[in-house]
C-alpha cells in the first residue's frame, strides 16, 4: 500500500523531496485493486491471511487502514527516517525486507505503479529482489493448485501468463471493482493489529536504503496559455483552421 498526495492538490518539492501533508494524502487509488485481489485470492482458503504493507512517514498508516477497513486481516508499516525521501530502489529493499521479516508467503500483490510517481517499476524491482516470478500489469487474475494465471493487454495484444506460486502479481485498475467498506468493516478495522517496524527491526541499517537517483531541480508547471480566437472577418478562417492543423501534425 502507498500513501499518496491527492492527485488534485497542489504538487511541490523542498530540498529534492516531494512535499507530502497529513491533510493532501490518501491510499494510492490502484492499490484498492490490489486488496480486492489478494482478498479474492485467499477466498475459499482455510488460513488465507492478508496482510496490508506500507513503507513511509506516520501518515502512511492511513493507507494500511484502509487495507483493513476493505478486510486485510493485519497490517505492517515501515518507518524509519533513513527513508525519507527513498526512491524506487531504496524502497524495493525496505518492502523486500519486511515481505521476508513475515516469512513463506503465497503472493505478493501489488498496485501497477503509483500515481505521484508513476515509475510502475516497484512490482519488477520487488519480484527480483526476492527472487520470486513477476506477473505485471494484470487485468484478470486466478489461481489453482498452486498456480497463478493473468491476463494482461500489451502492444494492442492479450496475453495469457502462468506461473507457480509464490510470485509477485501487479494489477491495473480495470482488475476488478474494489469492495466499499461498510460501517461495520470501518469499526472493526479499528481494533486489527498495525505493528510498526524500523529498518534495524528488519535486519536492515541506513547504508542499506541509500537512493541511487536524486531530484537535482524542480519547478512549477508552467501556466497553460489561453485559447487563441480566430474570427473570420475574411472569409478565411477555415484556411486558418487548416494551416494550424497542419502545423500541429494533427492531419
């Protein structure tokens, strides 16, 4: 699971990081999608648990409640401030660390990419650092007698992937339509257990998460220009139609 800044507020960066808030933040919304399928896989099984995981600062746990409001059975969050403003490769060996710290485990499912960052390179990182196969960018996934099926849309192709359990499974956001929680769920979330580890916890130290990429300069996006309006006085404004079509590739 990762907290998110709402993606209509206002985006800024101080010293190289992005500038998060307790008021802006909420779940990343594909990760919903993969509650829903880590829920649906474990349905059916007799000690299916579903453990919701989250790497960031103290309003990451938000994210892990949700988890548990949709029917996670428990959470884990990762705090430490050696991860503070970790990128994609430092935060792989964080979330690796607390997957092995939980010991043997069915599926690691993940989210397709998250919508601050938009990198969708996590799932691969993840998958090879634990050494597990990588079934990305699901759209439709099931499993049985220890198997895991996707179907995934590339290049305007669906393709058919199988592989053996355990393995990490991304999904997109069309996989399926994520459970609201009721009042009920919302209340009982509340006693499910988050434990809270540090990076020591997980056998790790700071040396270990060192980013290997660094925002060197950011700056606001620049103000959209307004609309330019052609009358057509002469006669002529389909041609100035035509001409700036033209110019811009459009036919």
């Amino acid at each position: 699971m990762k907290h998110v800044p709402e993606l209509e507020s206002a985006r800024a960066f101080s010293e190289g990081r992005a500038v998060r808030s307790t008021e802006d933040g909420t779940l990343n919304e594909v990760d919903e999608n993969a509650v829903e399928a880590a829920l649906a896989l474990g349905e059916g099984a007799s000690e299916a648990e579903v453990i919701a995981v989250t790497v960031g600062p103290a309003p990451a746990v938000d994210a892990v409640r949700r988890a548990l409001q949709m029917g996670a059975d428990r959470g884990l969050h990762v705090i430490d401030d050696a991860l503070v403003g970790a990128d994609y490769a430092a935060t792989t060996t964080a979330l690796a660390a607390a997957v092995r710290s939980i010991g043997e485990v069915d599926a690691v499912v993940t989210g397709m990419a998250a919508l601050d960052g938009l990198g969708a390179v996590v799932p691969s990182l993840l998958a090879a650092e634990l050494g597990l196969p990588q079934m990305t960018v699901a759209h439709e996934v099931s499993s049985a007698d220890g198997v895991v099926t996707i179907k995934r849309d590339v290049a305007g192709a669906t393709e058919t992937w199988r592989a053996p359990l355990p393995a990490v499974i991304s999904v997109t956001d069309v996989a399926n339509s994520p459970r609201l929680p009721k009042m009920k769920e919302i209340l009982a979330a509340r006693s499910k257990e988050v434990a809270t580890v540090s990076l020591a916890d997980l056998g790790l130290a700071a040396a270990d998460v060192v980013s290997r990429t660094q925002v060197l300069e950011a700056s606001r996006r620049p103000d959209r220009a307004g609309p330019e309006l052609v009358t057509d006085d002469d006669g002529q404004g389909g041609r100035k139609l035509a001409d700036y079509l033209i110019s811009e590739g459009l036919i």
